[in-house]
C-alpha cells in the first residue's frame, strides 16, 4: 500500500501552487523525503519520513493506542541458538509486538542491542528450533522496548470543499504537513492511485485492503479473508485476470475450498465462521494520469508512482539505486520447444488482460529481460510423473518470448534523500 500512496503526490503538489499553507512542508522532527534521479527530476516521496531526532526513516502505522506513528521498519524475531532460547532480531533492529494475536496492530517494539552477524539464526518450527539461512543482518535483542509515545503522532486529515475526492494530509504537532491521497467520499474510505504503467488513467483504490485467503465456493472463484485481516481494511484485493480489483466484504463463510478452478478441494482444519466472504467488486473513483512536459531524462507522472524515462521511452519505478520498469504479474517459465523435452526455452507469461497497461520486461529477480512477441509454437514440459507433456493453458495469462538481457547500467540511476 505505500507505493500506492506515493503515486499520488505528484497531481496533489501541482494542485497546491505557491500556497504554503496547505503544500508540503516538513516539520521539526519530521522531515520530507524523496527521490532524485540522475537528470535531477525530484520526485516526493510521501510514504517515507525522516525522524531528525531519531535519525530513521519512518512510515505512517496504526498502532494499538488507537492513533498513527511514525514508526521505523521492523524485522522478525528469532533466536541466535539451536535451544530457541536466546532472542534475536533479524533484518531491522526493532520488532514489533502486535497488541493481541487476533489485533496486528503495534503495542510496543523490540530493540536490537547490538550485531550478531549474519548467516544462521533458528525458528520455531513444525519440527521444533529449526535453522534457517539469510544473508540480513541478525542483532542481539536488548531489554529496552519502545512504545507510542516514542514516535511522532501523524493525523490523517482531508481537506473540505466539493467533490468526490478530498486531499488527506498527514499532519503532526511539529509542523509537518504532506498531502498523501485522498479520501473517497462515495465510498467513505482513504485511498490513494493505482500505478497503472502506460495507462492514460487510473483509479484510486483503498490504501486499507487486506488480502485474500481462501475460496468460499468450490469453484474455487470467491474468495474470502480471515476476520481479523478485516478488521483494520476497508477492501479485501485481489488479482482476476491478472488485473488487481478491490472487493466489499460480504457475509461470512460456510465452507472453505483450496486450490484452482479446475482442482478445488475443500480446506481443513479453520473454521469458516473466522472467514468473511468477498462481496462485489468497489466502483473506485477515476483519476487521470498524465506525464509531466520535461526536456531531460525523467518526467513526473500525475497520480502514479512511477516517473516517465523519456530516454527509454518506458514508465517506471525507483528500485536497487535505479528506475526499473514494473513487471505486473509477469512471471518467467522454464520450458520445452520439443516433444522429447531437449531443447530448453525460457518463456515470459504475460498477463493477457492488460488492465490498459504496458509491460515489456520481466526478470528473474537478478537480471531485467525485454518480453518479446506472442509465442505461437508448442511448448513442453516434464509432469510430474516425469513425462515430457506438452503444456496446457494457463488461464489469463499468454507465453512471450524472452528477449535479451537488459544491463541494469541502461536504467538510470535513483536516490532516496531527506528534503
């Protein structure tokens, strides 16, 4: 959802001119960030803040006291030995510790107290203390927990006046003041754009969405959330036809399948009474998305996170120091050309419904590929029951050749600073 709320800034700035007032504006404790790129384009990042007086950045969270922090990232715990015994934070030097097992929300967070290293820690597991492997960081827990009034209050506050749509601001004692979405009047909920890459428009979409989990049918089609991911969300999100829509929740849940249209079995061991089925999809607000003029590299694009490369002529977004391209639900798939299963071909799934976006690479996690035409020609791959097959339909998605290696050098270069 943050990368969501940064889509947003760019429309709400240009709207606010030189009016001090209610434009941007960071606040004693609280600074503004951002993001500049190569050609000096500055885009604000309003997901990210900077705590001066803890020298972190921080994001917007509910926590258990009923109000909004500031509040660092946060990592899991685990343990440093084989006895489970010794506590370890892992990946960020605070945990948090949710207010009951059925509320997420933050009651307090763990502190680090110093770096252990990095390679092994252990979890508890089905089989008791397991070892797992990681390259993040893993600190010592200390005996110090911080609680809310640690961190800096942020209130979300819309802006009056007509219209669906109202400007929210995060506002805090200290002088912040950053426009970060919208408030949909219709709908009674924040949200903030979609990026959609290419489109010439968008929609807002709540910023509190919780994921689906199980199917309620055994059609495996409608799906359904746990109550307590509901409690705290005004949409439950999901992707149909490789296209993200926001659903209202509907009645609770008989029964609960597991699996695919055309392999749906009945899940066990939950309780269907815990499950909230997904009702009809939201009629969100429409918003336009328009890439600024500019006559260097990047331009700013109203209401989506992603920047405009005009050197590339791609849309996209900052990551790993660069602007990469998005890839959607793209996905890559070791594949056959023959019927003896030989001769290895990678191919590139591309969603066939485009939700009026573009999207022309893919990656394997590491390297960027360009996504060539459609791939016509039968493919193959080995069953399960090690038999060369050839391959079957993946419903809403259509095989692409896998173009060449985009070098990351060829995106240009991102960082993420305090305004």
């Amino acid at each position: 959802m943050l990368a969501r709320l940064a889509a947003t800034l760019p429309l709400i700035v240009a709207g606010c001119g030189d009016n001090t007032s209610t434009g941007p504006a960071s606040g004693n404790r609280l600074a503004l960030t951002g993001f500049v790129y190569e050609d000096g384009t500055v885009q604000p990042d309003p997901s990210t803040f900077h705590d001066l007086a803890r020298a972190e950045d921080c994001t917007l969270e509910p926590w258990s006291d009923g109000a909004t922090h500031c509040t660092p990232a946060t990592g899991e715990l685990g343990f440093l030995d084989p006895g489970c015994s010794i506590p370890a934070l892992i990946g960020e030097p605070y945990a948090r510790v949710p207010f009951t097992s059925s509320d997420p929300r933050i009651s307090r967070l763990r502190v680090a107290g110093g770096l252990a290293g990095t390679g092994g820690y252990y979890r508890l597991g089905d089989t008791g203390c397991e070892l797992y492997q990681t390259a993040q960081p893993i600190y010592v827990v200390s005996d110090t927990e911080l609680g809310a009034d640690d961190f800096v209050r942020v209130r979300r506050l819309p802006d009056g006046g007509p219209g669906r749509l109202a400007v929210v601001r995060a506002r805090s004692d200290d002088g912040l003041s950053a426009p970060i979405g919208f408030h949909d009047t219709m709908l009674d909920l924040d949200c903030a754009a979609r990026s959609a890459p290419g489109a010439a428009s968008t929609e807002c979409a709540p910023v509190r969405a919780t994921a689906p989990s199980y199917y309620a049918d055994a059609t495996c089609t409608t799906v359904t959330a746990t109550r307590a991911s509901t409690a705290n969300a005004d949409a439950i999100e999901t992707i149909l036809d490789g296209c993200p829509v926001d659903l209202a929740f509907g009645g609770g849940a008989d029964y609960l399948f597991d699996g695919t249209p055309d392999h749906c079995v009945q899940a066990t061991g939950y309780s269907p009474a815990d499950f909230v089925i997904a009702g009809a999809a939201l009629a969100l607000a429409p918003l336009p998305r328009t890439i600024g003029s500019s006559t260097s590299r990047f331009a700013l694009i109203a209401n989506d996170v992603l920047v405009h490369d005009n050197q590339r002529g791609i849309d996209c977004a900052p990551s790993q120091g660069r602007c990469l391209p998005p890839i959607g639900t793209t996905y890559l798939s070791p594949l056959f050309r023959d019927a003896e299963c030989t001769t290895a071909v990678m191919e590139a799934y591309v969603a066939t419904k485009t939700c009026g976006t573009t999207l022309a690479y893919a990656t394997d996690g590491a390297r960027y590929f360009s996504v060539g035409a459609v791939d016509g020609d039968p493919l193959y791959t080995i069953s399960t029951s090690e038999i060369c097959a050839p391959v079957l339909p993946v419903p809403g998605f259509t095989p692409h050749l896998l173009g060449p290696v985009v070098p990351l050098e060829m995106f240009g270069t991102v960082t993420h600073v305090v305004l």
